[in-house]
C-alpha cells in the first residue's frame, strides 16, 4: 500500500485507487496528483492500496479486496491483513475509491446508502447514475468507511484513466478541497435487488444494456446458448459476459431522481 497526502494536516479526505489490482484507472489520477501537486484548502490522503496486485495486473492475489473488508492482521491472505491496514489508514476519511468495470463505459456512482453525504456529492460527479447496494455491501469497503466508489469506464481503457482524473477533481472540488464550482446534474438512483448468476459454461453471452430497463419476457443473457429470460422488469447494472466469475451482474430497481435545484429554489 503506498501513502502521500496533499496539502498539511490531518485530512479528512482520501482518494483510493488500486482496490483491484486489475483497473489501473485510478492509478493514473492519484499519479497525476502527486506529479502537479495542485494547493489544496483541505489535506487530502491519496492511497494505492493493493500494490502487489497492480504489479501482477491481477484482480487480486488471494482473495478480493473489496469483499475482504473489515479485515483482520492476522488474516492469512494479502487482501485480509491489507483491509485491515488500509480501514486503519481511512478511519476518519471521506473516501473516494476509484473502479472500472467490464461491463459499461459511462461514469456511475456506488454508493453504500443514499446518505446525505451522498446526495449532495454524487450528482456534482460526472456520473450518469447512482447505484446503491446495501443489499450487497458485505465486505465491502464501504461497510466500514463513509466512501463513495466510482465506476470510471473499461478496465484499461484510456478514457477511463481519463474519466478518473475529471471525477477525481469533480469530488475534490466538491467537498471544497480543490476551489472553483462543479456541475450539478438530475441524477437517477438505482438499487441493487438480486444477483443474476450464470451456470458454468464456455460462452457467455448479455442482450440487454445497463441501466436500460428489462421488460417480462425479454431474454437477458444466454450461458452456451441458453437463454434466460425476464420474470419482471428490473434495470440491469454491472452485467456483462465474462466481468465476475459466477454472476453476470446484477437487477436493480429506479428508486429515485435526484434533482438539481436551481438558484431559483
Ligand atoms: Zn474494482
């Protein structure tokens, strides 16, 4: 895990990068940071958090990071005494942490609950949803830390790295550690209902595309030909062929829209 900080003090903000070994995104924006060091009004911790994994490129090195959380020092995996180094190192931060997925090339917001800290950050994001998945929050590390993740693009894609360094800034300048205004924008909130899984099988294949309601009936995805259709209508998020191992992502519901208020109001 590697540590810098911008500005003096003690922060209360954190930017983590490199929760997945895989998604070198975020990488790039804490990089960037430390090489134009921009004056900050608050301190802010930047965290590259699983190392070993990002010099592999490997989702993790024995178990996943995000699901390891709390953690503990005698974990006998990489990822288990690091949850608990890295909830240590967070304690007292707002978090940002940065992903990419395989799944949807379109900036979104996870968050743990639609929280107060959540509603007023997320749609000055340049995010087109926020996602929240309490139902689903085990190990996570928003389960111990007040965190708001981002999705930034596709894994390795260079308009991710280059989403991670706009949503980096969005939220620092959100939370008045960078000066200048954000944009703010109507926001729609989803929340995660079930899982999709998928059989095993050697083809795997998605119809259907993210945050684009399924309708009864409609087929979804197909495991080696074999196709799953639509009980009830739900909004798939994080679905794609070949992105986790056993699932194919996961329904949601639209909860909400949140939305901007104008000076008018
Ligand atoms: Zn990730």
């Amino acid at each position: 895990m590697r540590v810098a900080q911008l500005g003096s003090g003690t922060p209360e903000l954190a930017v983590v990068a490199g929760v997945h070994g895989d998604e070198p995104c975020g990488v790039r924006a804490v990089e960037r940071l430390l090489d134009e060091r921009p004056t900050v009004e608050r301190p802010v911790k930047l965290v590259v958090a699983n190392e070993a994994a990002l010099e592999r490129r490997v989702r993790f090195v024995d178990e996943d990071l995000n699901r390891a959380f709390p953690g503990d020092p005698d974990a006998k995996t990489h990822e288990g005494q690091l949850a608990h180094r890295l909830v240590e190192e967070l304690e007292d931060c707002l978090t940002f942490s940065m992903h990419s997925t395989q799944s949807h090339a379109e900036p979104f917001a996870i968050v743990n609950e639609i929280s107060e800290t959540a509603t007023e950050i997320c749609p000055q994001l340049p995010v087109a949803a926020m996602v929240e998945t309490s139902n689903f929050a085990e190990g996570r590390l928003f389960s111990e830390i007040d965190t708001v993740e981002v999705e930034c693009g596709l894994q390795g894609s260079e308009t991710a790295a280059e989403n991670a360094d706009r949503l980096t800034r969005a939220f620092l300048t959100a939370v008045d550690a960078l000066p200048g205004d954000t944009v703010s924008r109507d926001l729609p909130v989803f929340r995660l209902t079930d899982v999709i899984r998928k059989e095993q099988a050697d083809t795997y294949e998605v119809f259907v595309d993210n945050f684009t309601e399924v309708e009864p009936g409609n087929p979804f995805a197909a495991a080696d030909g074999e196709t799953q259709v639509a009980e009830e209508p739900f909004y798939p998020v994080l679905m794609s062929p070949n992105g986790y191992q056993d699932v194919f992502g996961y329904a949601a519901e639209k909860v909400d829209v949140l939305q901007t208020q104008t000076a008018a109001d």
